[in-house]
C-alpha cells in the first residue's frame, strides 16, 4: 500500500515558534492530564488506534482509559517527545533527529501505520484549542498546524527510510 502523501513541511517563522512554545509551556504545565485528553479522544474518534496497545485495545470507556496506568505512561511518552521537538524548534538536526527515532521505532517496532500520527496530531490540535482557547488565536492555530505538519513530514519521512510496507 502506497504511503498517503502528506502536505509538504512550511517553514516554521521566528514569531510562529515562540508561540508554540508559549501555548506548549501552558500545556505541559498539565503535560500528563492533557496527554491523557488527547489519547483518550484519539482512540474513542479512531478506535482502531488501540489495537495497537494490547494493555487497553479492548477497553470502550473513556473513564476507563483515564484510570490505565498503562494509557497514562504513554500519554507521558508522547508529551515527552513533543516537549522536546518543541523546546529544539531552533535546531531542525534536533528535530529531524527525535521524530526519525520516533518513526522508526513505530514502522519497526510497532508496526503503526503512518496515518495515525496525522490523526493524533489533528486530535492533540483540538484538545489544545479547546483546553487553551484564549491561547488559540487564528495566528496561533496557522503556526500548530504547521508543527502538527512539521510533525507528520518528518516522521514520514522515517517511515519511507526504513522501506515501510504494509
């Protein structure tokens, strides 16, 4: 199956990553609970999402999934790694370097299809816009989308690197 072809990354300006990363340090204040949301509304919007996840593939309630240590740990595991694309916006070798480890260790390891991450990272927008709308100016939502963009490309781009077939 021929990998969908994503939207090609835009350069992220000076006045765009200081936004992100204004909205970011509000949000990983909360970093695990607005995990959580995120991955919560990811698998009830996208529930073929969890069967990658033997600990919860089988779990329907979302009172449910908030009380999985195991959703939890994860949710702390995706925070982490945008946390820390966010804090290198600066440094695109950084940035290039974290998502590459992350989209082989997901084509390789866990066998995720590349969609998904364009699903979580259209998710991980809303949740943010909703948690923080006062935050979530049009300029701000045009400079996510390109991260959310940023995002999907590069960890794409890891996917064709290593031959993904599925």
């Amino acid at each position: 199956m021929e990998i969908e072809r994503w939207e090609r990354s835009e350069d992220i300006s000076d006045a765009e990553k200081k936004v992100i990363q204004e909205i970011w340090s509000r949000v990983y204040a909360n970093c695990e609970d607005v995990g959580v949301s995120i991955l919560i509304r990811f698998f009830v919007n996208f529930p073929s999402a969890k069967q990658y996840f033997s600990q919860f593939k089988h779990m329907e309630d979302p009172l449910e999934m908030e009380r999985s240590l195991q959703l939890r740990k994860h949710a702390r595991r995706v925070m982490g790694a945008i946390n820390t694309v966010v804090e290198n916006l600066n440094d695109s070798e950084k940035v290039s370097s974290v998502l590459a480890l992350v989209g082989k260790a997901h084509a390789l390891k866990h066998k995720v299809e590349p969609i998904y991450f364009k699903k979580l990272t259209g998710v991980m927008l809303e949740v943010i816009a909703e948690e923080y709308p006062n935050d979530f100016t049009p300029e701000a939502h045009g400079a996510w989308t390109k991260m959310k963009t940023l995002i999907c490309t590069h960890v794409t781009a890891a996917y064709k690197e290593v031959g993904w077939a599925q």
